[in-house]
C-alpha cells in the first residue's frame, strides 16, 4: 500500500471496494453530514449565545443576580432531558421530525421570556444530537462512524466559536440600533440563521436506509445502503413492542454506558458554561468585544483535539483511551487554574482543555455497541446522554455558580476529585472503560462464533443439496 494511500485510509478510513459504493458514500457524506452539521451548528449557536450575552450587556440590562444566569441553563437542560425521547424517529420520519424541531427553537429565539423559552428551546433542541447519532450509526460502518461523529460534534463547537465572534460584531456594529441591545440582535440573527436550514432539511435529509425515499439515491443504491451494512449494523425496521423492554434491561450495555456517559459529565461541565468568558468579565481589563472573541481560541482547540482523535480510534479501532486522555487533560488545566498566582497566560492555556474530545468518541462507540439492534441502539444512545444531562442541570449551580467566578474554586476542586486523590478519578472512569471493552469484546466473539456455526450450516445444506438422487433403476444397475 502506498504512502499517500495509508494517509487517506487514516484520515478518511479505507477505499470503498466498488465505484458503486464509493459514489454512493460520496452521497451519504454530502447530504447527511451536510444538514447534519448545519442543524448541530445552529443547535449549539442557540446554546453559546446565552452565554455570549451574559457578559455582553444581558447581566446588566436584566439585573441578573447571583446564579441566575446558571439557573437559564439549568431550565434549558431540563427541556431537554424531557424532550430525550430518541424512539420517537423509529415512528415519525427523521426528515420530518428534526427539521420541525429545529423550526420550533429557531421561532423560539425571537422571544422575550428567557425562563420559559429556555425550556421549550431545550424540549425541541433534545432530539439533535442523540438523534443523529442514530442516524449516523444506521449509515455508517463501524471504521467509518468515529470520525464523521467527531465532524457532527465539531460543527456544534463551530457553532460555539461563531457565537463569540458574532456576538463581539454584534455588539461593535449593532448595539443600539433600532433601539435594541447587542446581546438582543445576537438572538434575532441566530433565528434568521436557523430557519433556512430547517427547510433544506425538509428538502434533503433521508430517513434510515430501509425507509428512505430521497431522490438523490436510485433503486440500486437504496439497497446496497443496507446490504453495505450487513454484518456491521442492523438496518431492518422493526415494529416497537414489550419484548424491546425486556430485552434492553436483561443485558449489560444500558447499565454500562448510562454510567459510562454519567461520570463523563462531570469533565464535559467545564467546557459547557462559558468559564473562561466569566473568568476575563470578572477580573476586568479586557473589553466586551474580547470577551467575546477570545474563548473561541478555547473552542477552536477543541475543534482540533475531536477531530485528532476521532480520527485516531477510526484507526486503531480502540475507543477508550481517547477518554483518559480527555480526564489527565482537565486535571492539568484544574491545577493550572487553582494555583491562582499562575501567569495570565498559563491560565489562557489551562481553559483551552479537551473535555469535549471524548464525546464523538462516546457516542460512535455505543453505536458500534449496539449496532446488532436498531431499537435498543435508539435507547441505549439517549438515555445515557440523559443521565449526562441530569448531572450537567445542577453541577453548574452546586460547582460552577456565576457568584464563584473568576476562580471557581469548588468546580475545579471537584474536577481533581479533591486532590491529591485526583488520580482516583482516572482510575474511576479506565476501569468502568476496561469493563465496556471487555464485555463488547466478548460479545462480539460470541456473535462471531454464532455467525460461523450458521454459515457451516448453510454450506453444508448446499452441498447435500447438490448431491444427484439416483433412482431405484439406477441403483439396480
């Protein structure tokens, strides 16, 4: 194999075996991560923009006290874990279903009301990011799902990083026109952004491959879709029915990732609440222009560090390490933020961590989980992620209130699991990993064994099936 093919096997994951394949992945990579990216980034452009604007002129303007503003997030995170309900795309079209979502929070941003509208923003917001997941694990083959998950989870931290941009041009070009805030204009123009994209999903965005109809995929291509994934995923649609109930809680995966996706809530807090924004408002000497632009730098880091390493467990077929990694990296930065005598710009780089970096990770591994069962997949990525978001509502109130800023003492304090015993949280979060890999390996022996007993079978019943029936006449001769 040539060099320049081993960096495109690593990079983009290996050559399709046919041009029928390989135009047909070419397709499925345009119009899915297309709308899938454009929905996520305006997802997260809603959610950063709360943020931007509490220290962009909001605080002030709405005598916001104490933890107010974590308790907007707080209500957001509620309508979310509400509105988890990821089976609802195996009976309601996901063209349909996330489009209309994404209309009714893009309405929502014109409001006024934040409590209320936060909620109602949170409930239609739940189904992007389990729901495409789902998607992505009912296309993708298992060597090729890391690192699309990573593009999906890095358009969100796009729409993150535009968010701080916008926001400090907003404030610089429009504050006071119309007689309107900045930090006002930032919601108009993030729903004038929304709206558009919802409708090119009503227009392009497929089902699942047995139950998509879009004009882009001929016949043909519609099913070798699903005969590409045979072996890999389930792509049968199956009815809903108790025996799914029975046959989530009676295995280990449900158990095993909802903890799996809980701890990891506790990292994924210090990147999902504007620290480093509060922290340069509360110390002062920094205007509101670069309060907005400079934790973008911390975004665009996380950008690069999700990709990197989505790319790298494509590879190496081993998801768990990447999650360490993302833990020994938030220890350092919490040190570097404790010792408040550090320099500035030691300080600067501790909050450009990597708690996102295991995310995509996460997720395409549950997906390669459970790729045997569609439904149980459908479950098994959202109430995980339910279980994240449970932590996530009152972690930022108890850990990461606005009073505590700029230090946020507590919050960092918790992320070291209160040093020096902070290497318990590493071997906390390996061993529950160790043990998710030790039983999908197992099963996944199993399964194989299973598979090869079967084709023995059906080999066998071939060859008899072959073998001429002499008649009595014959026999006699």
């Amino acid at each position: 194999m040539s060099f320049p093919t081993r960096i495109r096997n690593f990079v983009w994951g290996e050559v399709p075996p046919s041009k029928q394949e390989a135009k047909l992945l070419l397709k499925i990579d345009w119009f899915i991560l297309s709308y899938c990216c454009l929905v996520y980034f305006t997802n997260y452009l809603d959610r950063a923009n709360i943020n931007n604007a509490y220290v962009s002129g909001m605080k002030q303007e709405l005598s916001m006290e104490g933890t107010d503003f974590n308790k907007i997030n707080t209500i957001f995170t509620c309508g979310y874990i509400v509105g988890e309900y990821n089976l609802i795309l195996q009976v309601v079209p996901p063209r349909i279903w996330l489009p209309l979502c994404q209309i009714i929070w893009g309405v929502l941003t014109f409001g006024r009301q934040i409590y209320a509208i936060r909620f109602f923003q949170g409930l239609a917001e739940s189904s992007t990011f389990v729901g495409t997941h789902y998607i992505l694990g009912s296309w993708y083959k298992p060597a090729e799902l890391g690192k699309r998950s990573a593009i999906f989870t890095s358009s969100g931290l796009a729409g993150t990083l535009f968010s701080g941009v916008l926001q400090g041009s907003v404030y610089k070009n429009l504050n006071g026109t119309a007689g309107r805030s900045g930090w006002r204009w930032l919601f108009i123009i993030d729903g004038i952004i929304t709206l558009p994209i919802a409708f090119y999903g009503f227009w392009l965005f497929p089902d699942v491959p047995a139950t998509t109809k879009v004009f882009y995929l001929n016949e043909e291509e519609r099913k070798l879709a699903s005969a590409r994934l045979q072996g890999h995923v389930e792509v049968a649609h199956s009815p809903l029915s108790w025996k799914l109930a029975k046959r989530v809680l009676t295995r280990w995966r449900w158990y095993a990732c909802s903890l799996l996706f809980a701890i990891s809530g506790e990292t994924e807090s210090f990147g999902s609440n504007n620290l480093m924004g509060q922290w340069l408002e509360a110390i002062g000497g920094y205007s509101v222009e670069q309060t907005d632009y400079y934790p973008a730098g911390v975004t665009a880091f996380g950008i690069c560090s999700t990709l990197v390493c989505a790319t790298w467990t494509d590879y190496t077929r081993v998801r768990w390490p990447v999650l360490v990694y993302m833990s020994i990296a938030c220890i350092i930065a919490s040190i570097c933020i404790l010792v408040w005598g550090s320099p500035i710009g030691l300080k600067f780089f501790a909050y450009c961590e990597c708690s996102y970096a295991g995310q995509a990770t996460t997720f395409a591994w549950a997906n390669q989980i459970c790729a045997d069962d569609s439904q149980e997949r459908a479950i098994v990525l959202v109430r995980p992620f339910m279980w994240n978001n449970v932590v996530n509502a009152w972690w930022s109130i108890v850990f990461y209130p606005a009073t505590d800023a700029p230090k946020f003492k507590k919050g960092f304090v918790d992320l070291l699991h209160h040093s020096p015993c902070f290497l318990c949280l590493i071997a906390r979060l390996s061993q529950l990993r160790a043990v998710v890999w030790f039983l999908e390996r197992r099963e996944h022996r199993f399964r194989h064994k299973l598979q090869e007993e079967e084709n023995d079978s059906l080999e066998a019943t071939h060859v008899s099936e072959k073998i001429p029936v002499r008649s009595e006449t014959e026999k006699d001769v």
